[in-house]
C-alpha cells in the first residue's frame, strides 16, 4: 500500500505490475517491463514511485504518476538470479532484496551515482552474509535497525543493519518459511511457512516462544490416494494434469511428480473415490490407476 492508503500495487505472473484504487478497486497503471513474473513491490517513502522485484533478476523503479521506467536499482546483469522478495526500510528510501542467489542486499532507492558501462552496482549499500538456502521471505523491524531472513532451509537469520551482524539464527521444525513479521518492539518475530505452522521467537535469545496452528485442521477429515500417471514427458503435462485434479470439488490438495510419474491427491474423506480421480486424469489424456 502507499503511505496514504490510497493505492496499492502487486505484482503478476504475467510479467506485469498492476497499480489499484483502494477506493474503487480499479486499475490506475499497469507497468510491463518485466521479463519473467513479479514477485514483490513497495513503494517510496513519498509515494512518487513505486518498485518491484522479479523472478528476471530485476529491481525496477518506475514513476507512479505516468508509469514511466526509471532505473534498474541493482545490476541485474550480475548473475544475482531471480528475486523472490523485497521489504523497504521503515524510515529510509531503502530496500532489502533476496531471492534465488540467497543473499540478502540492501538498495538506496533513488540512484546518487550515474551508471556506468560495466554497470556496477553503486545503489548497494550492503550485502549480507549468504543464507543457507534460497529466500522467500525479508522483513524490517519496525525502527528499520534489524532484518530477518528465512526461506528454504528452514532457518530465519536476524542481522543488523549498520554493519550486517548476524545477531540470531533462529530453527523451527526445517520446513521452508515463506513469512515472517517483527512484533512492533522487536522483541518477538512471527514466521510462518510450509508445514502450516506459525511460530513465535525470542529475537534476542532465539528461543521458541510459542507454536500453533492458525486453522486446525482435523486429520480424520481427509485421505489420501496415489495414482499412477503414465504419458506425461514434460513439465506442462504436470501442470495439465495438476490443474485438473485440483478443480474436482472435494479436492484439498494436490503433489504432481514428473520423476515419479505420479498423483498424490488428498480429499475430504468420503466426498470422491479413487476411481472419480482417475476418471478426470484419463480425461486429460493421460493413463492413470491406483497405486495401493
């Protein structure tokens, strides 16, 4: 959201950024200068521009008033690989980046330093310690003096800002997180991920303060059922067949594997049989049985 709550932004897989009225929901820009999907935007401290962070490598900073492009903030030509997510400093015209290379870096937003032909990276004004796996996740404390990284590895990293000092390391359960948030006085993060169990940490100790489950869900609601998929050779065959079993009513979740040639599909107990399942695959063009 802009700092006046008037608009808000999000970014697409088609590539694009799309810029909404919070009054009226309708579209007031939209900025296709992306090359691969949009993972991440946030706007300047004085709601005049806006970024955004794909999966192409780039940080783009664009004018809200008439969508033109600005600048390309990082280097993106350095082989950094894709970002999976951006916060900005609460106080500054600052933005941390993360993604696929796993290491954190902190940009200046507006450029002070004219680009150059080998396209250094003069916007950086910190790059963290690399972490032990990809990054989904970055955020600020609230007085903008600490971050905390998290993704794949499980781990969530708390460093300082003014000189990059990891200050905890903080390990739940080894399931990827996805997202995490400062309590207000810093002294608790909230980090939530793929196990769908939010946890609640000390940030100076780094010590589990509490675990739950957000929306409990009763394990003797649902079953399970494997199948056998044959005729698949490629990634959008997954997708074809992922995409069909996931729309069937009933349907909670659903784990394609091209390697295995398989469906793992769970239901709601008692509301679609194996054969239903097998039935909307043969449908797709693929041969499927069950796999007891």
């Amino acid at each position: 959201f802009a700092s006046d709550v008037t608009l808000m932004a999000f970014g697409c897989s088609d590539k694009t950024v799309r810029v909404l009225s919070v009054a009226d929901g309708k579209e007031t820009l939209k900025f296709d200068n992306h090359s691969d999907w949009v993972f991440g935007t946030l706007f300047s401290m004085d709601g005049t521009h806006f970024v955004s962070g794909s999966r192409d490598g780039a940080l783009k900073l664009v004018n809200l008033n008439n969508g033109a492009f600005i600048d390309d903030i990082n280097a993106s030509n350095k082989g950094y690989g894709g970002i999976s997510c951006i916060s900005r400093h609460p106080q500054e015209d600052l933005v941390l980046s993360a993604g696929e290379d796993r290491i954190p870096r902190l940009y200046r937003i507006f450029r002070k330093t004219q680009r150059d032909k080998g396209n250094t990276d003069f916007n950086l004004v910190l790059e963290f310690e690399a972490h032990p796996g990809p990054i989904h996740a970055v955020g600020f404390n609230q007085d903008g003096t600490k971050i905390a990284v998290g993704g794949v590895s499980g781990e969530v990293q708390i460093y300082n800002v003014a000189d990059g000092e990891q200050l905890a390391t903080l390990t739940g359960n080894g399931a990827a997180v996805f997202a995490l948030a400062f309590h207000p006085d810093s002294q608790q993060i909230a980090i939530g991920g793929f196990d769908g169990t939010v946890r609640i940490f000390d940030t100076i100790s780094g010590e589990l303060v509490k675990a739950f489950v957000p929306v409990p869900i009763n394990p003797k609601a649902k079953e399970e059922f494997v199948l056998d998929v044959a005729g698949m050779s490629c990634g959008a065959c997954v997708a074809k067949v992922q995409n069909a079993l996931r729309h069937v009513s009933g349907v909670i979740g659903v784990e394609v594997s091209l390697e295995t040639k398989s469906a793992v599909v769970n239901v709601e107990k008692g509301k679609i049989t194996r054969a239903d399942l097998i039935a909307v695959v043969k449908e797709t063009g693929f041969n499927a049985a069950a796999n007891y």
